[in-house]
C-alpha cells in the first residue's frame, strides 16, 4: 500500500476473520453483495415493521420458492433461492411473522426490485 509492502495472516473465524498486520490485529466480517442488497431493499419498504416486501436483489430465476401463503416464518428463514451469474442466492426473512402473500414461482425469471413475497 502506497509503496509499502506489510506482512499479514489471515484465519477465518466463523463470521468473519482475524487479520494480523504488522502486530495489529483486526477483526473483519464478510457481507455479500446480494446480503446487502436485500438489507436495503428490505430497509426501503418497511424494515422491521409488521409488514415486509421482500423483493429481488438482483434479477435472476427463482430457482425454488419455500414458502407458501399462510407460513409462520421466524427470522432468518429462508424464504426464495434465486440463481443469478450462475450462483445460487438464498433469500432469509429479517423478521418473523406469515406470509401473507407469494407473487412468484419457481423457475419464473424475476427483475431487480420485483415482488417476490409479502410477510406480516
């Protein structure tokens, strides 16, 4: 960095991972870009209200739906897996509540932003 060259170890920690550079130790997390898109889509249209619009973060193909209307979710269940670049994408509630309900399918192809699920 700036000309300089530094010495570092690297040990994954489950959430993340423990850097050492030069004595000084760092702890880092790793987010995915689909992670952080669903955050702020999710963010945008309530958050951790009553209700969420779960959406795509990115266009893709549903791949498998897991859920169907009238579900009890709990936080951190999944809910759609989209396939996009040739990865698969686990989509996980944020909060818990029903579905209330699944405007899509599998194998249907969806577009940024595109409603996927209504939870409230």
């Amino acid at each position: 960095m700036n000309g300089n060259s530094f010495n570092a170890s690297v040990h994954g920690n489950g959430d993340g991972y423990d850097i050492l550079i030069d004595s000084k130790y760092i702890q880092v997390s790793v987010e995915s870009s689909s992670r952080k898109r669903l955050d702020r889509l999710s963010e945008e249209s309530g958050g951790h209200s009553s209700r969420l619009e779960v959406r795509a973060p990115m266009p893709g193909m549903v791949v498998r739906c897991e859920v169907k209307d009238g579900d009890a979710i709990h936080p951190g269940d999944g809910l759609v897996v989209l396939e996009a670049m040739k990865m698969e994408n686990e989509i996980k509630s944020t909060i818990g509540g029903t579905v209330k309900k699944v405007f899509v399918s599998d194998k249907q192809v969806v577009e940024k932003g595109e409603l996927l699920l209504v939870i409230e």
